[in-house]
C-alpha cells in the first residue's frame, strides 16, 4: 500500500463560525481569547484569528498526529495561539489549571477529521484497507477491533443501532460473530466486505458506513465527551461569551439542541441560532462532508452562575 493521502482539510462553515464567534452583535465582545476543543488542522482558528486581530486562541485537540499539523499551520500567529492536547473531557481541567481570565467564545467542531477519515492507516476507512483502529487518541486501550472481536452479538447489535442508526444492525452482529469465531477481525477490508456481503448495498451509502460510525462514537466515547465539553463550557465561558458547536451526527445534534435550550429556560444561555445554520450549496459542492453539518450556538448570559470555571480577574492570570 502507497503512502496515506496529503492532509488536506476545509474548515465547515468557517464564515457563519467566525460571524457567530467573532460577535457581529454589539453586545459581544471581540478582544480576548476563544478556546478551540477540537482545533484539528487548525482552521477555524485560522479564520478566527485573521479576522479578529483582538484575539488569542487556546486549541486543543485529542490526536497528536493532527496537533504536529496545527502547528505548522498556525505558526505564523505566534503566541497569539497556544496548543495543547487534550481531549473535551479534560478541559474544565485546563480551565482551572491556566487561571486566565474567562474565555470570550468557545468552539467544538465535534467528530472525526477528513485528516484521519481519508488516512487508512488510521483505521477509520471502509473504503481503502487498514488496521480496524479508529482511536483517535492513540493513548485509548480499547480499538475498534477489541469491540469488534469481544463484544457479545446483542452488544454489539445494540451500538450499530443505538450509535449508527443502522436497522439491519442484527443480521450484521450475528455475521462478524460467526466469522471472528474463524479469523478475528484486524483490517477494515475485511470487515467492511462482510457487512457488504451480510446486507448488500441498498443506496448511495456504503453498507458499511453505519455501522464504522457507530464503532468510530463507542471507540472514541464521542457521546459522554461531547456532553463534558458542553458542560465545561457553560462553566468557563464569560458573560456574554458565545459558545459555537458544529455537530454531523443528528443524534449529537439533539444533544446539542436539548442542552442549549433547556439551558436557556434556565436563564444560562440566549440561543443565537432558533435553527442550525447549514452549509450553502457552494460549500457542499467544495467539500461534500459539510452536507450534514449543523452549527448551533448561544450568548452566556449576564448574571448566570459562575460554575466551577476559571478566575475570574486577569490580574496575575496566564493569558492566552
Ligand atoms: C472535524 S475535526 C476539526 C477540524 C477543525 N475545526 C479545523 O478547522 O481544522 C474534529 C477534530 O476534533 C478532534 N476531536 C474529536 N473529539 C474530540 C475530543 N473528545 N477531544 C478532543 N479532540 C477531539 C479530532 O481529533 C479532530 O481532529
């Protein structure tokens, strides 16, 4: 097999980010820093921090390989940029840990990166052979192939519909137990050409597509880190700080929808977007994965609780 593909990725719906972010209301504020959970190749922060001079960008991200590209990436901003690794679930650590003043905008651009999708090394491809990795964080003990290989078939058919929406989600378990009872499962090829013969193709979408994204959400435990990196926003952002999160499953989406909205009842957010803004044609046509991306965001509002965030002075405060 040749070397993976040059890394190549297009920001989704970078200008709505940067409007929303970057405070097109008088209200908001456009100087201080925006934390960046899931800075990937960094290029939202690219965007964010051309079009916003006043502003300095705390980027974290989960996969060390990707990080090595951000920052190459954003060298030319210098230390208006400042990356680290970690993943959603650890940044109310982080928050704590740099006892800055609090953050101004806070961006999650949650799942996987074009960057590790199309690299079959990384194990997340059904469509060109590798190892059935899909960690993201490599430092993760469980892979795609432990969950394929131990996992009873009743688990298993519960993650392909629960977390794949896939409906033929028992024919599918009860084929991969069969066949790992001969051959464990270790490449991707191999698991992608059983579910294709088990179901066969019934549309556009590879037969195989549901069910690696259900084992991409369990492996990288997207669920329970979308929902931390919600909470350690609402905790850490300042008043008036505007929190942005661009979701492609429409599961994380209602997460995303039902957190923000029952935080508005509460007197915690003001939600900035009564729909999700969704990619325009052109950007479709540039970059076919923005067709399911749903960008949600809100203010926090003035006189909501501080939560357990940041220091709230700048005074003696790392800055970003
Ligand atoms: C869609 S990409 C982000 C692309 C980025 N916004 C850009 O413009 O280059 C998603 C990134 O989020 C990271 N990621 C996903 N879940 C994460 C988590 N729980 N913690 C930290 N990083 C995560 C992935 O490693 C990936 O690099």
């Amino acid at each position: 097999m040749g070397p993976d593909p040059a890394p190549v990725h297009i920001p989704v719906l970078g200008q709505e980010v940067v409007a929303l972010l970057g405070g097109r209301a008088p209200s908001l504020r456009t100087s201080g820093w925006i934390v960046d959970g899931t800075l990937g190749a960094g290029g939202h922060t690219a965007l964010l921090l051309q079009a916003l001079p006043e502003v300095r960008v705390f980027g974290t991200d989960q996969d060390p390989e990707i990080l090595e590209i951000a920052r190459k990436n954003l060298q030319a901003f210098g230390d208006r940029v400042r990356i680290e690794r970690s993943r959603l679930s650890q940044l109310a650590h982080w928050m704590r840990e740099l006892r800055r003043e609090r953050p101004i905008g806070w961006l999650m651009d949650v799942g996987a990166s074009s960057l590790q999708l199309d690299r079959p090394s990384r194990g997340f491809s059904f469509q060109n052979d590798g190892p059935l990795d899909m960690r993201m964080d490599p430092s993760r003990e469980v892979s795609a192939s432990d969950i394929v290989n131990t996992w009873s078939e009743q688990d298993l058919a519960d993650l392909f519909f629960t977390e794949g929406d896939e409906h033929r989600s028992r024919p599918i378990a009860a084929a991969i137990c069969a066949a790992r009872q001969r051959v464990p499962f270790k490449r991707t090829g191999a698991l992608a050409s059983l579910i294709a013969d088990t179901v066969g193709g019934t549309g556009r979408l590879h037969p195989a597509t549901k069910v690696f994204q259900a084992l991409r959400r369990a492996v990288n435990q997207e669920g329970a880190e979308l929902e931390a990196g919600l909470t350690a926003a609402r905790d850490a952002l300042a008043h008036d700080g505007v929190l942005a999160v661009i979701s492609f499953h429409s599961g994380e989406d209602q997460v995303v929808k039902r957190f923000l909205s029952e935080g508005a009842r509460a007197g915690e957010w003001e939600v900035l977007t009564k729909k999700p803004a969704q990619a325009q044609y052109a950007e479709v046509r540039q970059n076919p994965r923005a067709r399911s991306a749903k960008l949600r965001a809100a203010r926090r509002l003035r006189g909501a609780s501080a939560g357990s965030g940041p220091a709230s002075g700048t005074e003696g405060g790392e800055r970003a």
